[in-house]
C-alpha cells in the first residue's frame, strides 16, 4: 500500500470518527432535552397537587383545634 493510500485511508477513519462523536453528542442533547421536559412535567404536576391542597384546606378550615387566647 503506497503512502497516499495510507493517508487517504487514515483521512477516512479519522472522518468516520468525526461523524460518530457528532452522533453520539447529538443523541446526548436529545436525551438532556428529554430528561429536562419530563423533571419539567414532574414539577407542574407536584405544584398543581399542593395547590389543589392549599386550596381545599382554605375552603375547609378544621373547627376543633384549640384557639389559644
């Protein structure tokens, strides 16, 4: 194998690297964005069960605690 071919075929490994590390880091933002939107939806719906919980307590306030004057 010549020199050239060598170089050539060196050329294309170090591309072919190139494009897998690009793929690799692409799939990885995707998967980040994923796991960023479902932390996102988890938080929505934690907050809209404490509200929901607040909100039902205000309405029902309990009589029988003890008011201490």
């Amino acid at each position: 194998m010549s020199f050239a071919q060598e170089l050539i075929n060196m050329m294309d490994l170090e591309l072919a690297a190139q494009s897998q590390k690009e793929e690799v880091e692409r799939r990885a933002e995707g998967a980040w964005r994923h796991q960023d939107k479902m932390d996102k939806r988890f938080l929505e719906k934690v907050m809209r069960r404490l509200r929901t919980k607040r909100r039902k307590r205000l309405l029902n306030p309990i009589y029988k605690t003890p008011l201490l004057l």
